[in-house]
C-alpha cells in the first residue's frame, strides 16, 4: 500500500472519530429517515423489530425534568432495564455517547483513573449503537469503569434516549438525575473531569 493511500485512508478516519462527537448527523438520521435503504444502514442484528417498524419521528429538544419510564437492555445480557430498575437512593447519572467519539473516550479514561470518586452514585452509559462497538470502546478505553457494581452499559435499541430524555448536541451528553428522578445537571461535549464529578454528587 503506498503512503497517500495511507496518509488518505488515516486522515478520513481521523475525520470521521472528529465529526462522531456531534450527534447531529446521527440524530438527524434517525428522526427523517424512513426509506427502506436508510433505515437499513442502522444495524438491526441484535433485535426485535416489532418494536419499531420505522425510524422515529419525534425527538426531545429540550431535556427531560423528570426521568421518564424508559426500556434499554444490558450490553452482556441482554436484561431489560427500565425507571423501575433505577437506584432510589442516590444520584444516577446517563452518559448518552458514540463509541466512536474521541471526546467519549477521553471522558471513559478520566473516569476510569477517578474509579474510587464514583462510589456514591449510580452511571448508566447508554448508546444507540452496535454491541460490538460498544464492548469494543470499553475494551480498550475503561474496562475497569465498565466492571463496577455500580456502573451499568446500556444498548438503546429502540431510539429510546431521543425520544424521551433528550437529543444533545454533542457527545458524550451526560444528565444527572436525583433519587426522585428530577434533573440535577446535565452538559454535552468536553467537561473538566473534576468539575463533572462534582456535578454528578450535585
């Protein structure tokens, strides 16, 4: 292979982790698109299409004030996780992010060094993307964080987060939730880490 072939192939992907972290291209994807090709291109190997037998059409501008009833399923297992599953004791907090995003990422590895600051509260990460992608950001990116009690990975199958809790403008989106399941905080895109700790024990 020859080194513009490389230099190109390197810099279109570089530009593609880049442009991942604005979820307006994906977003926007999955609320207009309803052809047959379009609707194709989102991966559907890993569930029940009964559920939604085209794109959805109504996304939430503005961010839940209340976490609403809500059904998402465990990256492993495949469990169903609904608002009833939801810790009533402590702040829950909901990572919305790309596995490809490179902001996502940097925020997993902050986390992941500052595992013994996250006791206290409840992190969900949730993604609408493919299973494999998201085990594979983990992977490489804070498996550790992935393995604590207290932090679950969430497959959005069924464009779920957008409907009913808010589409971001960026990612990773993260929305902190009380006990009573009101809205605490809630920023998009790159945070200093100490400060988005501190926001989760709001």
């Amino acid at each position: 292979m020859n080194k513009k072939l490389i230099l190109g192939i390197t810099g279109i992907f570089t530009a593609s982790l880049l442009f991942s972290c604005n979820s307006n291209n994906k977003t926007q994807q999955t609320a207009d698109t309803t052809t047959h090709d379009e609707h194709e291109a989102h991966d559907h190997s890993n569930h029940d299409h009964s559920a939604h037998t085209e794109a959805p059409t109504t996304m939430l501008k503005e961010v839940s004030k209340t976490l609403p009833d809500f059904t998402f399923y465990q990256l492993k297992s495949g469990i169903k996780v609904s608002k009833s599953d939801i810790s009533k004791d402590k702040n829950n907090i909901f990572v919305l992010f790309d596995p490809g995003c490179s902001h996502c990422q940097q925020e997993a590895i902050a986390l992941e060094k500052n595992i013994a600051r996250l006791k206290d509260v409840n992190i969900y990460y949730v993604s609408m993307n493919d299973p494999a992608l998201i085990l594979g950001f983990f992977d490489n990116f804070a498996p550790k964080l992935s393995k604590l009690d207290n932090v679950e990975i969430l497959v959005d199958k069924n464009q779920e987060f957008i409907q009913k809790i808010h589409v971001p403008n960026q990612f990773p989106a993260n929305y902190v939730y009380g006990a009573d399941g009101q809205l605490k905080a809630h920023w998009e895109g790159d945070k200093n880490i100490n400060e988005a700790i501190a926001e989760f024990h709001k």
